[in-house]
C-alpha cells in the first residue's frame, strides 16, 4: 500500500511534465512459434516394434470475430500408411493447469519415463524409455495442452484470459474445437475417435464428449476417465457441515492402504467388506452424531480397523477422518508424510513438529523435474521444434486464477452423452489408494445413474496403487489390457 500511496503522490506532482512526454505503452507480441515438426521413431510395445511418426504442432484459437486469441501445442503420435480407418484418441491431464505429459510419458505414450511410486526423487533419470504398455499399437494419439500448460499460450491481456480460457465452460468449448480442427486439418474426420482424461481431465472428457456430439457435430466411439474429479462436493469435508459423503468416499481407499500395508490387498474384492458396511452401518452412524453416543463407539472401533489409526485418535474425531489428517497420522511414528495421490507414497516432514502440514505433496514435488526435462528433451531436442519459451508441466497461475465450476456438469453431461449413442464405450479407471479422487465416489455416481437399457453401461475399473496407478507395472499392464478390449467392440 505505501508504494501505491507513494506512486500515487508521484504521478499528482508530475502529471503537467509528463503528460507531454509520455506516449501509451506498445504491447510487445510475443515471437512466433516454430512451425509444426515431424520426426520418425520406434519403440517395442506389447513386445513388438512399432515406427510411429511424433509431430509437435499447433492448433491456433480464434475468437467469435477470427481474431487469433491464444495457441494450443499439441504432441501427436501417429503410426504411418494406416489410413483414416485407423483409431485416434485425444488425451487430457486436469489440474487445472497441468500439462498432457502425465498421461503422455508415464501412462498411454509410446516413451515413459518412472514417476509417482515409493523412492521416486527428482534427481532421478529424465531419459524416456521404450513403453511397453502403451496404447500406440492399436490407436494413433494426440496430447493436448491447454492454455496456459505446457509450451500452448495466451495471446490476450490477463482478465481476457481468465474470460476466454479459465473457466470449465470456456475449457470445454475451446479444447472441443481444438479437437475438430486437429481431425479436419489431419483428414481423419472420419475415423473412430476417443477420448482420455485424468483428473480434472475426466471432468472435461464426458462434457467434451457430450459438446462435439451435440455442437460440433463428432461422435465418440469410447471415453476413459482415468481418476476423474467428477463430483467435487463428495470429496471435500471442509464444505460440508451435514453431508456424510466426504467420509465415505475416502473410507474405501484409506481402507485400501492398510490392507496393502498390510500385504492383504490381492484385488478390488478384498474391498467388498468395508464398501458394504460404507453404504450401511458406516452412514447410519454418521448420521446419528452424537446424539448416539453408542454410534461414536461403533465408529471409532470400526474405523480404526479399517484404516489402522489409533483409535484414540478416531475417537476424538468422532469416526470422521478427513483426508489431511488421515495422511499426516498413519506415517507420522516414521517422521513421514502421505501423498494424498497415493497414501503409501512417502516422504519425510520437513517440519515434524508442526500442528499442520507445511510441505507440498510427495509425489507432486518429486515428478515435476524429470517429467519436465523430458517432455521438454522430446519436443525441442529429439522432434527438434525448438522454442524460447518455458514449459509449464504444472502451472499454479493458471490453477489459482481458475473460475471454478463445482457442479455436477460433468456427471449431467455424460449421462446425455450415453443417452445420445448407446454405441460409445464408456470406462472409469481408478487406483484403490488414490484420496485426491477417491474410487468410491465414482461408484456411488455410476449406481445412481439409469441403466440405458444393459446391466453396465459405464464399466469402473480399478487397479492397485493411487491416483497414478500406471506408474505400476502391473496397473499399466492391466489398464492396457483393459483398453485394447473397449478399443476392440
């Protein structure tokens, strides 16, 4: 405020001087970027070799009145001589504000490099190897970044961005005609497509979905929502003063982790337990309150079993263990904290004897270098479109500056989506340990959906580790055996 005060008092005393000499201040346009590039490489996948061309391009965004306002880059793999015939999926990470590069170098692209597990650091190798659990042998792929993510950028003033970029509605529309600009300039309008999104991406895939089948005019052979964020008010405790469902949702996957901890989580049936008693007795008593003292101690015992927390502690919580105190207490005898992408996923508190935890999350910190380095190797070194420019893997501008949109759109649009095709394929994807978009959310939501006329029409599956459970190699394997069966029918 002093320096307002004092700019303030500068410009009164001055104003007749400089009125004369001063000229309005030019915008500076940013360079241009590089044209697209295309370069040929290999890798073995699903134990056979695979030549696949990588294009680094982009798609440009207009405005209602052709004005060019932002630049979408975009990392398509796309395997020569196919024809138009031949699948093509369009990949999303969420945040917001997050990069394709998640998705691209540790789960679906033909290159991974090996984050999100227990002992990942940042100093690890940056170098990306052959992946064989992609999905490039039967679908080409396009990895999208959003404004603001990666190398793609705004050509607008700070408050138009936020107006025409950062809101779900402006998402949806924007990356929806990057998608239609992607097919119309590559000539594959007519082949199968398909949509992946992890995150807040499974939040934008069933509206991206449900807009270009209505709006745009393309159909959607299959989504995949890989730990989609789709119904925010279920997870978040500290907004709900009556709901019980923050404290449902994340009781399975608390659950999950002990079990693992424990060497007893062999697949999701060993859930059925706790997911029955979650739906039942679990919910009752949380609704009693304290108005059932006998209901306290029936949570208390319970909770503490499932999780593996003191139940002194359970008690003085009342049974209600949200998602910060569960990571912060079940490592806390190790001096360590749990990554609320996977609650197993450790690493030490820097401030131990702080009532709050005061470091960033486990895994978030140690994935930005090496997924970073080597996006940036793959884009400007090894394709070779080289840019001046920084990469924004995980942008915190473009997070906080986010008009959010805590409604249930995404589940209302993708119930329209299913109701409009009966053909297109649909499959939730999720880690059991994962508490930043806990499973059981995802399966209250698809109990509580219509039929559509057959037992399963949106298929969850779920995989050991957590919100990343593809840096597993296991989970990769089974998720890629998973999809090759929707891409398939």
């Amino acid at each position: 405020m002093r320096h307002l005060l004092l700019a303030a008092l500068f410009f009164a005393i001055s104003a007749p001087a400089i009125a004369a000499e001063e000229k309005p201040a030019e915008k500076i346009e940013p360079a241009p970027l590089p044209a697209d590039k295309t370069v040929r490489q290999s890798a073995v996948i699903g134990g056979k070799a695979v030549a696949y061309d990588v294009t680094v391009g982009t798609i440009p965004v207009e405005n209602a009145k052709g004005k060019k306002i932002g630049e979408v880059v975009y990392t398509a793999y796309t395997v020569p001589n196919r024809g138009a015939g031949r699948a093509v999926t369009f990949a999303f990470n969420g945040g917001p504000g997050a990069a394709s590069a998640f998705l691209n170098l540790g789960a679906i692209g033909p290159k991974r490099v090996q984050f999100g597990a227990q002992g990942d650091a940042p100093s690890d190798s940056a170098v990306a190897r052959d992946n064989p659990n992609s999905w490039l042998d039967f679908t080409d792929l396009v990895f999208i970044d959003p404004i603001g993510t990666g190398f793609s950028r705004t050509l607008e003033e700070e408050a138009d961005t936020k107006r025409d970029f950062y809101t779900a509605k402006t998402d949806i529309e924007y990356l929806s005609r990057v998608i239609f600009d992607w097919l119309n300039k590559n000539g594959r309008m007519t082949s199968r497509h398909y949509l992946v999104g992890e995150s807040y991406g499974g939040y934008r895939v069933p509206r991206v979905a449900y807009y270009l089948q209505s709006r745009l005019g393309v159909g959607l052979n299959g989504i995949t929502m890989v730990s989609p964020y789709l119904n925010p008010q279920a997870v978040d405790s500290d907004d709900n003063a009556l709901s019980p469902l923050p404290y449902m949702v994340s009781l399975p996957s608390m659950a999950a982790a002990n079990l693992e901890r424990q060497g007893k989580l062999s697949n999701a049936a060993a859930l059925a337990e706790v997911e029955a008693y979650d739906r039942g007795e679990f919910a009752t008593d949380l609704f009693r309150g304290r108005s059932d003292p006998q209901a306290i101690e029936r949570l208390t015992a319970k909770v503490s079993a499932y999780t593996g927390l003191d139940p002194v502690l359970v008690r003085r919580s009342e049974g209600r263990i949200d998602i910060r105190t569960y990571l912060r207490e079940i490592h806390r005898r190790e001096g360590k904290i749990g990554s609320v992408y996977d609650s197993n996923v450790t690493a030490y508190d820097p401030f131990p004897g702080s009532a709050d935890q005061k470091s960033n999350d486990p895994i978030l910190d140690a994935i930005i270098a090496p997924t970073t380095s080597a996006a940036v190797d793959l884009m400007t070194n090894q394709v070779g479109w080289k840019v001046n420019a920084r990469y924004n893997l995980l942008s915190y501008d473009v997070n906080s500056a986010w008009d959010r949109d805590n409604s249930d759109s995404p589940v209302a649009d993708l119930r329209k989506a299913i109701a409009n095709d009966p053909k297109m394929q649909v499959v939730i994807a999720h880690g059991m340990d994962d508490l930043s978009c806990p499973y059981f959310a995802s399966r209250l939501i698809i109990d509580q959906m219509p039929s559509f006329g057959v037992t399963q029409r949106v298929n969850l599956n779920l995989y050991a580790g957590g919100h990343m459970f593809y840096s597993r190699g296991e989970s990769a394997q089974e998720f890629r055996r998973d999809a090759m069966a929707m891409y398939s029918k």
